[in-house]
C-alpha cells in the first residue's frame, strides 16, 4: 500500500508497505514508490527489497529477497 505525505517544508514522502503492514521504502522519489507498490502486492511476509543485487539468494521475483540468516 502506498502512503503519501507532506513535512513542513512540501516535501512529498512515499512509504509503501506490504500486505502486512511493514514498510518496504520510504522515499522521495514517486517513480521508485509506484514500482515497488505496483510489485509489492502479495509479496511473502518476509521478503525484503534486494537493492543493487544481492547475489547468493534465492530468486522471488524482480525485486525481493529474504533477509540473511546469521549463525554464530
């Protein structure tokens, strides 16, 4: 879902989050907010926005990854 507002000074921000209420990007820039809406819809809950590539991950789609699991 696609969220837009205004600070006090006009500038226009855009938050999208997924289906679950968790917020993907939060940006400035409408064009990257529209896109990652528009692909956002029915995404996994724990998907996460691979940005620049994230190589060594599994491919769900255009833009989302898992996020890292850390074993110690």
């Amino acid at each position: 879902m696609l969220f837009i507002s205004q600070d006090e000074y006009g500038i226009t921000t855009y938050t999208v989050t997924n289906d679950y209420g968790l917020c993907l990007i939060r940006t400035t820039d409408a064009r990257i907010a529209n896109y990652v809406n528009y692909h956002s819809y029915r995404a996994p809950a724990a998907a996460r926005l691979a940005i620049g590539g994230d190589v060594g991950h599994p491919e769900l789609g255009i833009i989302w990854r898992f996020p890292r699991k850390v074993n110690k």
